[in-house]
C-alpha cells in the first residue's frame, strides 16, 4: 500500500526545467517537497517557496539516495534528473549513463530497499523522453511504439524505460512513466534551441546582436509547455498509476515557426532577414517529424494543454531580459 502516513513528494532535479515547475505547483497546493539538487548549486531566489526544503548531494550515492527516502519518508519520488542535452551525450556519453540510467538503477534498488525494512510503498514517478523511439517510426508515436534509439542519450533513456518496466512488472514496484514529447518555457537553459531563438529575438530587438546562427531551422517537432507537461506528471502520480502515457500536443512545428513568433513579438517583422543557417551546426540523426498520440493522458487522466504553440513562444520571449 502507499505510504500515505504523511504525504511528502521527493523530487530529483528540482533546479531543472520541469523540476522547478513541478516543486513551484505542489507547494502552491500547500504540498511537502523535498528538492534534491547538487551540493554545487544555488537555489535561485523565485524558486524558493516556503513548502520547498531543499537537500544537497550526490545522487550517484546509493547511500545518500537511500538515506533521503529513510530521512523524509516520501509518498512520491520523482525522478527529473536528466543528462538531457542530445549534442552533449555525444561528447559526454558516460555522464550521461550514468545520470541517465545508472541513476535509476540506483534509485528502484533503493526503493525496493526501503519497501522491505519500512514495509511502505512508494510510488516513482519516472519521466521518458520521446527521443527513445529515433527518426524513422511512424507518426503519432504511442505508448506501444517500438524505441529505436539514435543517439546516447536516447539509448541511456530507453534502457532506463525498460528498466522501470521491467520492476514493475517482475518486482511490483509502483511506477508511473510520463514519456514526454519536447516541451519548452522561459526556464528552459540557453543551450537549447528554443531559448537561443527567444533570447536570439530579444538581444537583436536591443541592438545587442545583429544576427542569430542556428542549425537546421527546416526541422520540425511536437512542441508542448513544460508546465503542462509538470502537471501530467503530477495526475500520473497522485493517482498511482503504474502505466505508461504519452504526454505531447500531436501537432508538428519547425524552427522557422518558433523563429516566425519569437521575431515578430519583438516587433522585428521578417526572421529571415536576422537568422542565418550553419551547417557545421547540424545534427547528423535529427528526430524530425515525430509527433506524439496523447489520447490516453486525455482519457484517462483528463489531462490537457493549456498554451498553443505560439501562446508559449510569444510567452517566452515576454520574460527575456
């Protein structure tokens, strides 16, 4: 049975994107959140919210791991943590194992540990990414669709997917999975495409920069809003649901699209007369023209977007500074 003695929700990454998000919407609900990040880190000041306590260290630990979950005795684990750069798990491929998929290892042992000498539950909210099913799949990718991964990251990712599948149906572990499709927001960092585009329109809009270098502007993807995509994960877990749910908008964009919103927001009219295309900055394996059949999420979770495409984007540009 879950552990429900005093609900607290663990989560991994909570300085992250999604993590962030995810720990900003429970406390708002007056939830217990113990965010784990690393010993490293500064907590940013809107980040801190009086139901967030925040815990430094190593999660490649299996004793520190184990010690959290003895410590505040969670309902809820989340695991956010992610190597989640494609570009960067080429040119760090162990980091990204490790984080990727030696983490999770780590963090189902630990629980499985802790379910023996407390004789609690706890439910593991695992996050998937869709970069697990590679270039060459049919579209709309569901729940069912074969992984073909293309990259280390997407092959560390697809081996951490199995192995949650695997412990919840050989080892009864209680996991949810949310395999979540490309989602974007203003805390997005600026290695990714989208905040070099936003950040991009807003330093030419001040005369700062003249120009914007990108890769690939021609490929597209099924783009979401990270905080809806928190909230998915949010339904998945407190409703103890050990399944799989595609999260994603089923609806394609390319990059010139985001470059189109982002630059007319800032006023600049036509994108193509400050975007230039370098194509030492292509990706030899791009995961382009996949999109994601979130009908399960809808159904049986009554999950739901709640900003288009260009909302977020236009969004996105607004908070730049």
């Amino acid at each position: 049975m879950i552990n429900t003695h005093a609900t607290r929700h663990l989560i991994f990454g909570a300085l992250g994107q999604d993590g962030s998000y995810l720990a900003e919407q429970l406390s708002t609900e007056g939830k217990k959140v113990i965010g784990v990040i690393r010993s490293s880190s500064v907590v940013p000041k809107a980040y801190l919210h009086e139901n967030i306590y925040y815990v430094r260290g190593d999660i490649l630990d299996s004793g520190f791991v184990y010690s959290l979950l003895e410590t505040y005795e969670p309902t809820y684990v989340y695991n956010l943590a992610s190597a989640s750069s494609v570009a960067e798990s080429y040119l760090h491929p162990d980091l990204s194992l490790k984080v990727n998929f030696e983490f999770v290892r780590i963090l189902i042992e630990s629980i499985e540990k802790y379910r023996v000498s407390s004789g609690r539950e706890i439910f593991l909210l695992h996050a998937s990414s869709s970069e697990m099913f590679g270039p060459d799949q049919q579209s709309p990718i569901t729940e069912k669709t074969a992984h073909n991964p293309r990259s280390p990251y997407a092959e560390h990712k697809s081996m951490a997917h199995n192995l949650c599948l695997r412990a919840r149906r050989d080892r009864d572990v209680k996991i949810g999975v949310a395999i979540l499709f490309n989602h974007e927001s203003p805390r997005r960092p600026l290695k990714f495409v989208s905040r070099k585009i936003t950040h991009g329109a807003y330093l030419i809009s001040k005369g700062i920069e003249k120009k914007l270098t990108l890769g690939n502007i021609s490929i597209s993807r099924d783009w979401g809003y990270a905080p809806d995509y928190v909230n998915a994960m949010k339904i998945i877990a407190e409703n103890t649901r050990t399944d799989d749910f595609i999260i994603a908008t089923g609806k394609l964009h390319s990059l010139e699209d985001m470059c189109r919103v982002a630059f007319e927001a800032k006023g600049l009219g036509d994108f193509t007369e400050f975007v230039e295309s370098d194509q030492s900055l292509y990706r030899e394996v791009e995961n382009s023209g996949l999109v994601g059949l979130a009908d399960k999420a809808r159904l049986e979770l009554n999950w739901r977007s709640s900003l288009t495409f260009e909302e977020m984007i236009r969004q996105m540009v607004i908070q730049e500074s």
